[in-house]
C-alpha cells in the first residue's frame, strides 16, 4: 500500500484496532452477562484480542479495505467486508482451536468466536458505511447557494437514482432535485433520497410551473424517440434547458453520472426502445479472438472498435488507408482500453501484397469488412474509384481471409445495394455477391449485414444541415418527399455484432430500421433544436435530387422472402440470387480491367446487365458544382 493511500485510511485502520478490542470483550461479556465468569475468562478474552489484532489487519488489508474510498461504498463493498470478516474470523478461530488442541490454552468457550464473527460484521461494516452516510450529508446551506438551478428529473429509475444522488453530493454542479417524473404507476409518490415522484411525463407542462423548474434531464438511457421529442418541445416552448443521457448503446460499457449528460440531439429523436440484449453470445463470439476492422478510421468502424473491444479480444487491429484517421482512432482506444493489444496498419484494401503480408504477420480471426467509398454523387463521379475500392478491395479481403483461415468475415452492406440507381450502390451489391459467394464455396462463416442510414457519420445529411444553419441557412433539401431509413451509429454496431454471431455462412442479414423518415422532418428537427424556427429563423430549400439517388430506399428486393432471427430487430433473407463463382470471377475481372482503362460507361452497362432491377444506366450524369 503506498503511503499517502495508508495515512488516507489510518482513521479506518485504528477504528478497526479499537473494534477487535470491543468486539473481542464484547463476546464475552455476552456470553458470561458480565458475571464472575466474565473475570475468569478475562485471560482468554485477551489471548482473542492479542490474536484477533495480528490476524484480522492483515486479513483486511489483503481484502483491500484500506484501499477503498468509503463515501462511496455500494452493496459490492459490503460483500467484501463480509468475506473480509468472515474469512479473518474463521482464521482466528482456526489458531484458537489449534492452540487449545495443544493445550497451550485452558478450556475456552468457543461460542464467543461466533459472537465475535457477528460483533465484528456488524461493527466493521456500520463503522465503513457510516463514512459514507457522513460524506453524503448535505453541507448546510446548499440551496442558499446564488445560481442553484432547480431541476426536474424524467425517470426515477436506477439511472435518475444515481443521477439525483450526484446532484446532491457534489455541490460545484450546484443543481438541486426537485422532483421525478415517472410512467410507473408503483412509483408514484414514492421518495428516491428524499426526492418525490410527483406525476408522470405528461404532467411536465403544469409541473415546470408548479415546482419552478429551471431545468429538465432526462434519466432513461431507453427512452424511445417519442418520449424525448414530448420533453424537448414542452421545454423549448417554456424557453428551459433540457439534457438527456446517451442512449442505451452509447453507455454499453459505460457509467452513468452527470458527466454524461449532454445536450439532446437529433438521434435521441429517433430512438427506438431497445430490444432484447443478448451479450452473452457475443462475448463468445469475440472474447479472445483476434480482430481486424476495415476502414477503422470511419464513423462506423471506430465505432465498432469501441464496442468490440469491450468484449476481450485478444488484440484489436485498426486497418485503413487514412493515417490521420486512424491514428485518431488508434489514441482514443489506447487511452479507454490502455492493457488492449492494438494493432494501428495503413494499408489500401486494394492492394492484395499489403494485405497479404499483414494477415500473415497479424492473423486475425474474426474480420469486419467496413472500407468503401460511400459518398452517393461522388462515387457518380469517381465511377472507377468505387469499382476498384468496393469491389476489388473486398475480394481482397475475402481472398486473404480465406487463405489466412479467419474464422468469421462480416461485410457491412447499405440499404443502396437493393435495386441500384447509383454507382455506389451497385458495387455493393456485387460486393455482397462476393461474400456470399466464397461462404458458399469455403463453407466458412461468412456473411453480410445490411442496413441504411446512420445518423452522425461524416457523410450524413446532420452534419451538413448543422453547417448551413450555423451559416444562418438556408438549409438544402434535394425534394419535398425525399425520405430515408435512419439508425444511430452506436445501435447499428450492436445489431451488426449481434447477427455476426448469428452467422453460419452465407447469410444476409437485415436490420429493422422502422419507418423511414422525411428528409424535411429530419431538418425541422435540427433546426428546433438550435432553438430556432423552421420557415421564420431558417428557410429551407428545394434543390433536385442529385445523380444516383432514389426518393425512398429499400431493405430487400420486391418478392424477397425472410424469416425471423432471435433478435426482434435482426431479419434473415432467405432465397438471395446468387451468381456462379465462374460468372462473378468474370464480371469482376471485366469490371476491375476496365475502371483500371477509365471506360466508365461499359461499367455501368455491366452493373445494369449483372444485377437485378438495376437503373444505374438511367441515372443522369453527375453535375460536379452540386454533389453536396
């Protein structure tokens, strides 16, 4: 123990000295009703104490009781100081009774050692829990102090608990609690540390007024969309500050405090109640496991470093052809999983002697494929680009995974596969075809995840709303009835972590995205939330839509059938097309030959031959002074 932890705890390590005294003659006395036997077994008492005084301190120590900040013991702690003093009695005990087996001691009465085990379990752990009571003691005058905001909280769950319990401790962040809000009929007009559960969310409007409320946080990492939209619009109407805590996926791995409170965002509007959370089989599937994540410098791919490197792989390997962006990826897990192996490589998935040599020296086992070019109109633009990074970057990474023996090969696939308009859209459908086809082939767990938007990646319409309203607008909208699936990022990496352990080969799974949502919808949104008007503050306006978009997306093709997975919102499709090896060798090669000779117009004609229900073709070319 070092020195300045030990003199933190010497009032600690002297109150237990004093406490095996007490509870040494308090045994005793118990046992003899401080009666003439008291005074004949007093030499015992004391051989217990003498005893009791070298072992439990070191039996403590060992447990880490002085290595504890006791103002904030939970119920963990308390099992700790029960197999703390359990343990130091049952050992006190043992060298009594050896001694007496020796006749080093006279008759001893032994059930003065459990009254000792009972004394000290009560004395040790009120006197640790009393520190705690005492350094959660409201300093008096707290609420006297200038610029305390009285507070509202929506959720008198566990997080709202651990919430309140925050604000009332710390009195810097100088917020008092002043009521609950909750839907749970069993917990209204109960107290959670002297705070009421006056109402459910629908009282907020008439209880913002009643209790002079100065600010609103809500405290349900599940709160679904709706429930946050009703709270975000009575607060913005009533001109109070409102905060949310990050949703359920944000905080996986994560704590609960006031730290984490932030402002609400447009994905907290969209948020759906979250499904059933099925961890253990993910950590099977990546507990111990080398993994390699392409394209781990993008908004998806760091993401799924951070949760994949919650579940103990052996060692974490970020590949991507951005070095600025992966080494920023490579200092935010190095400083949240700082004993992780991480494995920082530049590489282009195009390049297959690169890729090779790293799968020889690194040899992961699980690999989740997330490179490629996404960028809709540019991609209309840069046709050969997207060819050879999303096409023949993946049968790269497919080939070296198969000759590297990976166990597990994820491709991540966009809703914009399904009947392609666009460039992008029809390299990732062949880049599925790939997939699919080498598990086929292999037999090896190979398989595709498809999904549509995500809400905060760098290539999302938010950014880009969020830019032009700082710009004083007007905010850009390709059509009036342009709409799209949307997901947050943090909820589509769960889903894809959840059905890759669902994969035998072969598969195409698909996440439930719910309803689509209006392009304009999404901008009113953003532009209430900066606390501004739609129409009056920021206008909005109408542009065309650009090259290779659709008005609506879609999951699967007409006719397709699926069929449901253990997952609510994870569907597997069933009856995917499928080319032979022989054909799709040939139409890749074909494409790769010629995106390498700049023909961008026989591409477009194959992607529109090859695949189903395409209209590449028919998409107009690209303007390049409007891609944004």
């Amino acid at each position: 123990m070092k020195p300045r932890l030990f003199f933190r705890n010497r009032m600690v390590f002297f109150g237990d000295l004093f406490i095996i005294v007490v509870s040494a003659l308090g045994s005793f006395a118990l046992r003899t009703d401080l009666g003439p036997l008291f005074v004949y077994y007093l030499p015992q008492a004391l051989w217990l104490i003498g005893i009791s005084l070298i072992i439990k301190p070191l039996v403590y120590y060992s447990f880490g009781l002085y290595r504890r900040m006791w103002i904030y013991a939970s119920t963990k702690e308390l099992k700790l100081i029960v197999v703390a003093v359990s343990t130091a009695s049952v050992i006190v005990s043992l060298v009594i009774i050896l001694l007496r087996a020796f006749e080093v001691l006279p008759y001893y009465p032994r059930s003065t050692l459990l009254i000792d085990w009972l004394l000290s379990l009560v004395l040790v752990g009120g006197f640790r829990f009393s520190l705690r009571v005492i350094g959660e003691t409201q300093p008096p005058g707290i609420n006297t102090y200038t610029g305390v905001r009285r507070v509202l909280v929506i959720g008198a769950g566990d997080a709202g608990e651990l919430v309140v319990r925050e604000m009332q401790k710390n009195a810097q962040l100088r917020l008092q609690p002043v009521c609950f809000l909750d839907d749970d009929p069993d917990k209204q007009k109960k107290q959670i540390h002297g705070v009421p559960v006056v109402g459910r969310v629908n009282d907020l409007p008439r209880m913002v007024v009643v209790r002079r409320i100065q600010e609103v946080i809500i405290a349900i990492p599940s709160a679904p969309g709706r429930v946050i939209r009703q709270v975000a619009d009575v607060c913005r109407k009533r001109g109070i500050p409102f905060r949310t805590m990050p949703g359920i996926y944000e905080l996986i791995g994560g704590k609960v405090n006031v730290s984490r409170l932030r402002e609400v965002e447009i994905a907290d509007l969209l948020r759906r109640e979250p499904a059933s959370i099925n961890d253990r089989m993910i950590g099977a599937s990546l507990g111990g496991k080398q993994v390699l994540i392409t394209g781990a410098g993008g908004s998806i791919g760091i993401e799924l470093c951070r949760q994949v490197a919650r579940w103990g792989p052996s060692s974490l390997i970020l590949l991507g052809h951005g070095e600025n962006s992966i080494f920023e990826s490579l200092l935010e897990m190095e400083e949240n999983y700082p004993s992780l192996p991480i494995h920082a490589v530049i590489a282009d998935v195009r390049d297959i002697d690169r890729l090779n040599i790293v799968f020889d020296n690194l040899r992961p086992q699980v690999v989740f494929h997330t490179a490629a070019h996404k960028h809709v109109p540019l991609m209309e633009a840069n046709i050969e680009e997207a060819v050879t990074n999303n096409i023949l970057g993946t049968r790269n990474i497919v080939e070296v995974s198969l000759n590297y023996d990976v166990e597990r090969l994820v491709l991540i696939s966009s809703d914009k596969a399904i009947r392609p308009s666009s460039i992008y859209g029809g390299t990732k459908r062949l880049s599925e075809l790939l997939v699919l086809n080498a598990a086929h082939q292999s037999g090896r767990q190979f398989s595709v995840v498809r999904f549509g938007n995500v809400l905060g990646s760098r290539g999302s319409v938010v950014p880009l709303f969020e830019r032009q309203i700082a710009r004083g607008g007007p905010i850009t909208i390709t059509h009036p009835d342009m709409e799209r699936y949307f997901m947050t990022i943090p909820e589509a990496v769960y889903l894809v972590l959840q059905a890759s352990t669902m994969g035998q080969g072969g598969e195409v799974f698909v996440l439930n995205m719910g309803e689509q949502v209006r392009i304009q919808d999404l901008a009113e949104d953003i532009i209430r939330l900066s606390g501004l008007e739609p129409g009056t503050d920021i206008e909005i306006m109408f542009t065309g839509i650009r090259p290779g978009e659709k008005l609506s997306e879609e999951l699967w093709d007409k006719g397709a059938h699926y069929e449901p997975t253990s997952h609510p919102d994870i569907v597997l499709l069933a009856d995917e097309d499928l080319l032979t090896d022989p054909e799709l060798t040939h139409i890749v090669e074909q494409l790769v030959h010629l995106a390498r000779e700049g023909d961008s117009t026989a591409i477009v004609d194959i992607l529109d031959e090859c695949i189903p229900g395409s209209a590449v073709g028919s998409t107009p070319p690209p303007d390049l002074t409007s891609i944004v």
